[in-house]
C-alpha cells in the first residue's frame, strides 16, 4: 500500500474487509465498520482540530459520517438524541452535515424527518428568545443551561410524532445506507476475498 493511495487516506490504510462480510453484514455492523478510519481521524486529532478533519473528509466519508453521529446516538429516537447530544442540536455545522449527508446517500425521506426536526428547534428557540427577551436578558451563544431550556420548550407532542416516524423509517433508511455502501466500498475499505 502506498500513502495516499487507493488502499489508503493520508498515511493510514483503509479497514480490511471480506468480501462475504460486506454482502452479509447487518447495516449497523456496516456502518460501524466503515467509520473506523474516520474516528479514528477524529480520535488523534487535538481538540482544536476536530472540525477540520471533518471538513477535510471526502464525499462518501461525509456522508456516512453525518448518518453514523445521528444513527448512534439517536437508539432512543430524535428525543433521545437531544438529550444524549444536547450540544448537537444548537450546532449549525451539524445539521449542515447531517442535511448534505442525507442528500449525499439518497435519504428523502430521512432529510425530510431531519427538516421538520429543524422547524421545531426553530421554533422552541424562537420562544426562548422571545423569553430572554421578556426577561431582558438575551443570552449571548449557547451554553448547556440554556440549551437544557431550549430542550425543555420543544413541543413533547411533536417530538412524539417525529421520535415515532423515525422509528417506523429506520429499516427502509439503513436499507438505503447498506445499499449505498455496498455501492461505494472500495471508497472506505479494502475489499478482499
């Protein structure tokens, strides 16, 4: 393998796998698999650096990589991904990734899930702010206390609704993302017999 080759992204080769495992590999499994090098990037990177090394990452990267951070941390849905990840949910940069990620692998239905999401922390922050503002103390960037607030302000009716579409539109969605690595494979492994 040469550095910067077709096994390889920088000087660190691309995850083995067997031919047998990307046919039969559940797509969580797949995913997972798929995203070793990336955090493994992310992992050695300083701090300061992070967001680089994600914005340094190719297409098919990128867009596995923005369905793997909501495909992780959201097993208890859309709610459960706020309440893991609050600091993700009142991050422009992350619903950037998600957003292209989604459009990258094909994912309508899940982008639309994603936009609708988006409306309603639209919406709650709206109302904290218009809050802040009643109270004449408008907040300067986030913090966690105030991301807590603006959590707490999202409609639990419609979070409902979203948390149970995005349960029913899991399967066909990491059917999508099998298929679309699958397509892409030789982009993040290599393939071996």
């Amino acid at each position: 393998m040469t550095p910067n080759g077709p096994h390889s992204v920088g000087n660190v080769a691309l995850p083995a796998i067997t031919e047998t495992d990307l046919a039969g590999l559940p797509t969580g499994q797949l995913l997972a698999h798929s995203m070793t090098l990336v955090i493994r990037q992310i992992a050695m990177a300083p701090v300061s650096e992070m967001q680089e090394v994600v914005r340094g990452l190719d297409d098919v990267r990128s867009a596995l990589f923005g369905y793997w951070v909501l495909h992780y941390h959201g097993s208890n849905a859309l709610t459960g991904f706020g309440e893991e990840m609050p600091h993700r949910v009142v991050d422009a940069d992350f619903f950037a990734l998600l957003n292209q990620s989604l459009e990258r692998l094909g994912d309508g239905d899940l982008l639309a899930l994603v936009r609708d999401w988006q409306a309603e922390l639209g919406r709650a922050t709206a109302l904290l702010e218009q809050e802040e503002r009643a109270r004449g103390k408008v907040a300067q960037g986030w913090d966690w206390e105030r991301t807590a607030r603006l959590l707490a302000l999202l409609d639990k009716e419609t979070m409902r609704a979203l948390d149970a579409r995005y349960r029913a539109g899991q399967p066909a969605s990491l059917d999508r993302l099998s298929g679309y690595i699958r397509e892409h494979a030789e982009a993040v492994f290599t393939v071996v017999k």
